[in-house]
C-alpha cells in the first residue's frame, strides 16, 4: 500500500511540475501577441490567369507581433505559428513577381523591415505590411512586392502539414489549379488565436 501512495506522490509531483512548465510556455507565448490586433480582409476574385480565391479573404493582421526586447524575433513569430500548427517554414523575402500556390494556404509573418505587397495579381491592391504584421494568403492568392525597405524579411509558414507548389499565372495552369484549391480544406487553428481564433470569422 505504502509503495502506491509512493507512486501516486512521485507522479502527482511530475504532474504538477509539467503543468508549471505548460503555464510558464503558455505565459510567455501569449505575452507575444497583440489580443487586440486588427484584421484587415481584402476579397479577391480571379484576375485573368491568377484564380484567386473566391471563398476565402486575404487576412492581414496588423502589429500582432509584439517583439519588446527579443533578441530573435523570427524565432518568436515561428514559436507562436507552430504552438496553432502552421509549420514547414522558411525565412526569406517576397518574390517580386506574381506567384501563388494552389495546393496550400500560406502565412507570412514579418519580423524585420517594411514591404509594399500587391495581391491578386496586375491591377490589384498594393498592401503595405510592416514588422509584426502577418499575412495570410488563402491557396491561389498570387502575391509580389512591389517595394521593400529596412531589411525586409518574412517568416513563412502553412497549415496542418499542407504542402505548397508554386505558379506563377500562365493560362496552362488554371484548370489544374482551380481544382487543386477546391480540396484545399480549411485550417484546424487560426495562426496566432488557435482553435476558435479570430481568422474563422472570416473563413467558413
């Protein structure tokens, strides 16, 4: 009996102890974010060669980033993308020609400089995104910066495993591609609010 309650103790100590650790992670992550961020949408429809998105908005979350003194701030926005399942990243820029992938939906979340973005393709908006800014671009948005300064860089990440291909708006592509994006299933977690977050008041 007495070894029972031994092991009861030691594992109710294990537990408790993971639990402090699992708040003190929640804690910090959520310090990180800007609850009251606003959204932007943007709603596009085909443009030419370029299909777009339809069903879905552009999302751009302004100064949702919140860096104070990291020494790293990628590594902040990554730690937040992957804690809500958007993974497969990379750091780099934004092409600076139209591209847009059909098989994935896309987030890029800045963590250095400033950058004028045009989505949609030729004659669509120019949107400026900034340090602590993300960007989520549903599967066919075509995107390309048109200006950048400030050592501008992104993180760029995608959903549940979702895996991206690249097109760049040639006539030859669409067919394909409109079909590619009609089975691209909706994310599990918003980016930065995780389950009930604020994207899945825009995307149903």
């Amino acid at each position: 009996m007495l070894g029972i309650i031994n092991d009861r103790s030691t594992a109710m100590k294990h537990f408790l102890g993971l639990s402090a650790i699992l708040l003190f992670i929640m804690a910090h992550t959520n310090a990180q974010i800007n609850s009251n961020a606003e959204i932007q949408t943007l709603a596009l429809e085909q443009n030419q060669n370029i299909p777009n998105n339809s069903k879905l908005p552009v999302l751009v979350y302004h100064d949702v980033f919140e860096f104070g003194s990291s020494a790293d701030p990628a590594k902040l926005i990554e730690d937040v993308l992957a804690a809500n399942n958007w993974g497969g990243g990379w750091r780099n820029g934004i092409y600076n020609f139209h591209h847009y992938h059909s098989t994935a939906h896309e987030a890029l979340g800045v963590y250095s400089g400033w950058a004028k973005v045009q989505l949609g393709g030729d004659g669509s908006e120019i949107v400026r995104i900034e340090k602590g800014d993300l960007v989520v671009l549903p599967a066919g948005t075509a995107h390309k910066r048109m200006d950048s300064g400030d050592g501008f860089a992104v993180v760029g990440v995608y959903p549940d495993g979702q895996s991206w291909d690249m097109n760049y708006g040639k006539a030859e592509e669409l067919e394909a591609a409109k079909e590619n994006i009609s089975k691209v299933s909706l994310p599990s977690m918003d980016p930065v609010f995780g389950e009930n977050g604020k994207m899945f008041q825009h995307w149903k």
